[in-house]
C-alpha cells in the first residue's frame, strides 16, 4: 500500500541527501518525493509517496526513522485524510502540423495547456492527479511522446486536518511549535 508522508525539514544542504539514505538503508521504496521551500525560507516541505508493504508497521518505522534525523522538524501521515494532491508533468509529443488539432482538443480535455510549439513537436503541460496525468499520457502515446518529465506528488490536507503523527508526544503538535523546539537543540 502507498502511504504519503509530508516532513517539514531545516532547508540546509545534505538534508535530501540523509532522508533518501534513511529509505534506501532500510529498503523502501520512494514512489514520489517532491521538495520545495515553504513561507518560512529556512524550512522545506518534503511530501513522500512510498510503497509500505507492511501497511501501518512500515508506515510507523518511517516516521520513527525520520524523527531521527537532526535537521526533521515535523512528519506527517496523510494518506488516509482528506487532502489535495497534485503532480505537474511536461510532455513534448511528436505532431507536425497535421496533429496539432488533435493534441490541443486532448490538452482541451483534461485542461491542459500547450507550453511550446516546434516545427515538429509541442509540450503539453498537465497538472492534476496521477491518475489524471496516466490518463493523459495513455491517450498521447499512439501520436508519439518523445519525452516527459513528471515533479511527483505534492499534498496538502483540507481544512484544519493536519496528517497523523505516531510517535509519542507528536500528536498534538504543530510545525510552528515543533520549529522551536528544533531551534532549541543543539
């Protein structure tokens, strides 16, 4: 089963370096991972897909190992709340000008736009769900995908929900107060 995972981390140099590391020592696989600052510019929001055949048990080793590392603010289980998750993909198809039409009423579809037009080819960006990304690629293939480009899932939970913690003491917490007991240690 695949579990989403959002870490709030010290925005430093090496911290995607020890969290990929943690994964591969432990033998699990990283379906999607997307890193990016937040408001606060000395703080990173990692959202993880991973495959956790173990269900729960995997699910609460990761976030025990992550909790590990010094530079992990805050981790966050999301995958069974009510979130908004997105993936970005570029996509250059093959089309000269007879096959135009057809790409833009298929970017029209799953709206789409179309970024770039070459002599004989276009990139079609598509935001949406992975399922929604699938789909689109499904249907761009018999005309001829030359090359894409995928950012991975980036997810945020509605409303006031925030994501299941497990470890103890976590429960309650927020990435606000979690941030100054991180500044507070050594």
């Amino acid at each position: 089963m695949q579990y989403t995972f959002i870490a709030l981390v010290e925005n430093k140099p090496g911290v995607l370096n020890r969290v990929a590391s943690l994964f591969r020592r432990r033998n699990f696989n990283i379906e999607s991972l997307a890193v990016g600052r937040t408001e606060k510019t000395d703080v990173s929001r990692m959202t993880m897909v991973v495959d956790c055949p173990n269900g729960d048990v995997d699910a609460h080793r990761i976030e025990a190992n992550l909790y590990k590392l010094v530079n992990v603010i805050d981790v966050q289980d999301v995958s069974r709340l009510p979130a908004v998750t997105r993936d970005l993909a570029l996509i250059k198809v093959k089309a000269g000008p007879e096959k135009r039409a057809e790409v833009n009423s298929l970017a029209a579809i799953f709206r789409a736009r179309i970024v770039d037009v070459a002599a004989d080819s276009v990139i079609v960006e598509v935001t949406g769900t992975e399922e929604k990304i699938e789909g689109m690629t499904e249907l761009l293939r018999p005309i001829g995908i030359a090359e894409m480009v995928r950012t991975g899932q980036v997810a945020m939970t509605r409303g006031a929900n925030s994501g299941i913690r497990r470890m103890p003491g976590m429960e309650d917490s927020h990435y606000e107060d979690d941030y100054e007991v991180a500044e507070m240690t050594p």
